[in-house]
C-alpha cells in the first residue's frame, strides 16, 4: 500500500460529469489498496469568469481580494468531487488551504509555500477516507488567503506530495505524458517513460507546457518522484520524472522543444566596456518584459553586438526601449525580427557525449536551415531559426537521435 | 462617530453595478463619520447556482460539503465589494466566516452562532477601513466551514454588532422599512417608524418576510438596535426595531399581519383523554410537516374537536397522515380546507387594552366575514376566514384600528 499524491486540472473538472468520471478513478485506485490525496484546480472557465466579474470594478483590483475571490474556484470543486465520492460510497473530506494550513508567504497572487500541516491529512487517510484538497491556494501567517498564481495547483500537489511522504506525486492532465517533442509536428514523436528532473525543466521552460516549472522544482528539490499521466484515457503509465541517479543508462538527447512565440533584438557597434549588458537590459527588465536567450559576441574595433530574445507580443515595447537606449550608448544600429523561432536538443546524456552539438548543427546545415543564434547549458542546446524552418527542423533533428525508438 | 453594522442582501449585491451602489452608499455613511462594517449575502441566484451544481452530482450532498460549496457564494460578494470600496478610494478589508472566527456549533446547513472574535475587526476599523464580512457562514471548533440556513446573513449581521457592541444594525432590503400591513393589500398602508421586537417577530412569522425571525431574536436577546431601510431608496429613516420599555406610548395595535399560505386540518370526535394532541400531532411532526396554529375545542359526550393548520403545500400529505391516525384513534371525521387564510392584529398596547378581541371581531362581523377559528397570544389575535375574505378583512381592520394615521 501505497501513499499518492493526484491532481487534476481544471479541464478534468471541467463539468460535472468529469467530475464524476474522477471520483470514479480515484475509487479504482482506492480499491488497488492505495491511500489518497487529490488535488484539483477550479472547474476550466471559472477563474476567467471571477476575473471578469471583478474587472467589471476595477483595472487594479486590490491584490488580497483578487485571492478571496479566486480561490473560490477551487473550492466549488472541492465540495463537488467529495460529494461524487461520497456517492459512490468512498468515505471524503474536503479542505481548503486555509483549512489544512497550507502556509505560504505574503506574495498574494504570486504567493510561495513554507509549511502544510499533515495531521489532519494523516488522520482522515487513516479513517479510510479520501482527502480532497484545493490548489492553487494557501493562507498566510496572519489567516490571509493567498494564491500561487495561475497553475500553481501543480506546486500544490507538489507540495503535499513532499509535507505528506506521498510515495509518487500524479498529475492527471489532456496528454498521457511528455514525448520526445510535440506529435503534432513530428507523427513519430514517442511518450517518454521517464525523464529527469533537469530535462524535464529545460522540456518546460523550452515550451512543453506539460508541467509548471515551479512545481517540477519543487518536486525536484524534495525529492518527490512525480508521474504525468492523461485524465481522459485509462490505464496508461505516463512518463515518470525521476532522479538522473537513479537511471542506470541514459539516453542522449531526450526530446526536441521548441518555442514559436520569440522574436529577437541586436544592437550593434556597442562600447565593449563593463556594465554594458546591465545598461542594455536594464530597461527591459524595469518594464517587467521577461528576457529569454541573450548572446553577445565580440564585434571589431572595441564594440561589440549584443542579441537577446523576448516573447513575440513583447516585441515593439521592447524595440521601442531598445532604441533608447541604443542613442544613449552611441550604438551604430538596431535591428531586430518576430518571424524566428527557437529550437532545443535536451538530454543530461550530452554531458558525457562529445559532439552532439556538431551533429546537430551539422543536421541543419543539411537541410539547408540557417542558424542565426546558439546558446547552450549543460543539458541542452538551443538554436534560433527562422520561423519556416521550424517543422523542418524539429523532423529532422529527431530522425538524427533516433527519438522514435524506444 | 458611532459603529454601526450594515447588511445587503442577495439583491441588494445581485449584479456588479449594484455593488459598486453598495460601495458608494457606505461610503457616503463612512463620510458621516461612522465606522462601518458591512455584511453581505451572496449575489442574487448565484446560491442556486451551486445548490444546482451539486443536484446534478447526489440528492444527498454530504451537509459538510454543501458548506463549503455555498460559502464561495458571499466570498465572491466580500472580494467585489471590497474591490469597489478599493476603486474609490475607501481602504476596505473583506474577511470569510473562518477569517474573523464566527465561531458556531456543527451543525452543517443550519449552525448557530457562538462567538465571535472581535480584535481583527476592532484593529482595522482603527485604521480607518470599512470591514467587510461574508454573512451566512461560521467555522465550528475543527475548523469546518459552517453556514446558518438561508437568510442567515441578517443573523449573521446582528450577531456581529453584539459582538463589536455596534450602536446600530442596519437591514438594507428592498422594501423601505416595516409597513402596518401589506401596502399591495392596502394603499393606506404607513411605514412604521418603530416597532417592538416582540411585535417584529409576531408580523415576522405571521407572514411580513421583512427579517429573518432568528435575527430579531437575536437582536432582541443582545439588546442590538435593529434598523430596516430600503437599499434602493436613498434618505430614508426605515423602521427602527425597539424595545417595548423604550416607548412611552405605544400605540395600540401596531399592523395587520396574514398569511395566505396555510390549510386547516380537522378531527372530529376523538376520545377526550390525556395525551390525545401528541398523538394526533406526533406523525405530523416526524414526517418534519410545520403546524402553525392549534386549536381544541370542547366536543360532546367525553370526545373532543382538533383543528390545526399546516402550510398549504403539505395539506395533502398532512391530510393522509391525519386520516391513518383518526382510524387508529376511532375518531368520527377528519375534514380540512386549504383554501383558508390567516389574518392576525399585531400590537403590545393590546396588553393593557381590553376589548380588542372584541373589536376586531365585531369588525369582521359587520363585513358578513366568518371566523373558523380564533388563537390569541399576549401581543397578537389571529382569525382564520375564508380566503375569499382576505383583502376585505384585512382593509376593514386596518381602518378599524386607524393605521393610516401617525
């Protein structure tokens, strides 16, 4: 007998009828002898609606009532799936965070997790029942609610799973696990059945938007092993997010992730002196636009020209701050695209294999795919391309390291 | 400067623009140079819309879920009011049930209210905010969220001015104050200025759905004055619910009250012994059907007559329950009439007035009405007549009595 840990989402919760086809699941893996815990985030649609209503107000709605009012989304579903499980016979209880103390910091609608209390949590489990907890919610040191920000349900579960023990974290989702890249560029894309933690944050961050990438850290950090598995098709095994330690042999490139939404900022003929990079982003980050790959290469006669990439709607705002700044530092040019994409090999097994970073660059050249930005981590290697090349490029590198293989 | 505690029901808070109304009344209050606390119901349908969430899943919710189902209802309301406060500038707190630790007893669905913890409140009304609390809901010891029944919040409003020792209560509703009888029925119907508690719950439960009788009695037993204005009308005085030994003079009777609800169950014969009205009542009260006035007259030959009434949607169920019993009894007949109403005069002058009963049946009289039965209290005599009989009775009365004027 086991402990697990399970959280479904707002599209699994989406309608009652979901609803009920989730008690369901939950009382077959009850019945296998399992003890559990579910997490579940607001029924899809209900966020948006409170978020509207409260927009009808006011532009900036205070940011600890916007908390009292979300956070009543995952509580409708609390309430609704236990009464499903209570239906069905299976003995539940539902809490909100407030109610099993899931403490966080202050941070309202960005709020971070210190402690939960599991007492209660144990006390139900051991009665037989089912624990049906809210996510994406918590309460702070002074009883305020608070929120983790949007598909923080994850890091809940997450969370839970590492407070409680739970012997697997599953977090029920529209895919039946992470694949080797998206099927929908590459037919032959193949379900992982496992992949490390690292990978599958570098997956994540890169545009696989399986899992939030706070909660596959959180999970990573805690040592929570963590299992993606579909809510809508029974009896699959998912991918399993394990330890790079624990695998005794690991492929070389795990996945292919790519991300359509860049576009990408060159300044040139900048001063090469100290401080340059901090004078350039600097703007950039004081108007909160996230900044993604940045590369600086030397340039002739004591300049040098400096690249980095923003999400595609952040484009002309950025451009525009460039510009700026540019005149202000005597730079000779500013240029700039929104039509590139960017496209990443991933897999901890490259830190032990020379020359797959030749392999992949000669794979493009191949195909005739100019590469107009590289930037590597110990993991992975990304290339931006232009946008047409994208499928092509995706097919290609995942035929050159054999992905459609087990 | 005076604290007084406001209450908006489910109407009064039914759309966003009436809440941003709501928002600038108490502001407009605040203004005075009051310190305020506002209670609020949940927007108008918003109850329903969950109960009928829940009725898709069971029949039988689990009572503990259906709190924490219907509780998100006055959340979403705090939040919103709150929010609006926010926009125009009045620092605004809202706070649940659990959050100011309305502290009730278990029972889900129908909790009663023991404590309140007022240092929260206290602190931010120092700071100048207007608080806001979810009416309707509590938290029992074990921090389960509990709710008071529906038209709980007015309980919940009162309950928290005796708790802060509130100079006022305040009843925003969509009627104007408390009227000498129903002003659909009569023209001439006058907003009472004042009225005694004691006369409140008499018109309260006689059919003037004004208050929640739990609030009134409540209010009474704390000693917490109690207003009801109209939240649509602005600059009205309302009515103000008092104690008796506060008025000099009362006047005699103080409005007409009725009820055209009720049917009337009659069993004739039954044998004139001991214990006879619990049998006759006992299978009525276990099938959980309300009886309202009860009446036993003198029969001949050592049997007695039993006459009650039951609120007309139970009359048949009443009726077939009363039959199995009056053959069990060997009583002569049972016979009944749902097409009957209740007319009451209402007024705690009447206690140091003789000649009231008789006032008002001689006015009955006089209109050709026949009175089928006749109940006295202290402070109220009530008449069941023919429905038939209803606008005239009740027009007769309130002339008889003078309650068109001051």
């Amino acid at each position: 007998m086991s402990l697990i840990v399970q959280k479904y989402g707002g599209t699994s919760v989406g309608t009652v009828d979901r609803i009920k086809a989730v008690a369901k699941r939950i009382i077959e893996y009850k019945a296998q002898g399992h003890d559990l815990v579910v997490v579940v985030s607001a029924m899809s649609g209900e966020t948006n609606r409170l978020i509207e209503l409260a927009s009808q107000i006011t532009d900036q709605p205070p940011a600890r009532e916007c908390d009292v009012l979300v956070s009543t989304g995952e509580q409708v579903t609390i309430a609704l799936l236990s009464m499903a499980l209570e239906k069905y016979g299976q003995p539940a209880r539902s809490y909100t965070g407030t109610q099993v103390h899931i403490l966080t910091d202050d941070a309202h609608t960005k709020a971070r997790i210190k402690q939960i209390e599991d007492q209660k949590i144990h006390q139900d489990l051991k009665a037989g029942r089912v624990v049906v907890v809210a996510g994406f919610q918590g309460v702070d040191e002074h009883g305020n609610i608070t929120t983790l920000g949007r598909g923080g349900s994850d890091t809940s579960a997450v969370a839970l799973a590492a407070a409680l023990k739970a012997d697997e974290c599953q977090i029920f989702t529209d895919v039946d696990g992470v694949y080797t890249t998206d099927p929908r560029v590459v037919p032959e894309a193949r379900r992982l059945n496992r992949i490390t933690f690292e990978e599958m944050l570098e997956m994540a961050s890169l545009g696989s938007k399986v899992l939030q990438i706070r909660a596959v850290e959180f999970a990573g950090k805690y040592n929570v092993p963590l299992r993606v598995l579909s809510s809508f098709e029974e009896g699959g095994e998912g991918t399993l997010i394990t330890y790079e330690e624990s695998d005794v042999e690991q492929p070389i490139i795990s996945g292919i992730a790519f991300n359509r939404d860049e576009a990408k900022l060159t300044v040139t003929g900048v001063p090469d002196h100290p401080g340059i990079a901090y004078q350039i982003l600097g703007s950039i980050a004081d108007s909160n636009l996230e900044v993604d790959m940045i590369v600086q290469n030397v340039g002739q006669d004591d300049t040098t020209d400096f690249t980095f990439t923003v999400n595609r709607n952040d484009y002309a705002k950025a451009m525009g701050l460039l510009e700026t700044t540019a005149k202000e530092l005597g730079a000779r040019n500013v240029e700039g695209d929104d039509k590139i994409v960017k496209v990443s090999i991933v897999g901890v097994g490259m830190r032990s294999h020379a020359g797959i970073a030749s392999s992949m660059f000669e794979t493009l050249a191949k195909e005739g795919i100019n590469i107009q930005m590289i930037s590597t981590s110990e993991i992975k290697i990304s290339v931006v391309v232009d946008e047409k090349y994208l499928e092509l490029a995706v097919r290609a590198l995942h035929e050159k390291f054999g992905l459609e293989q087990e």
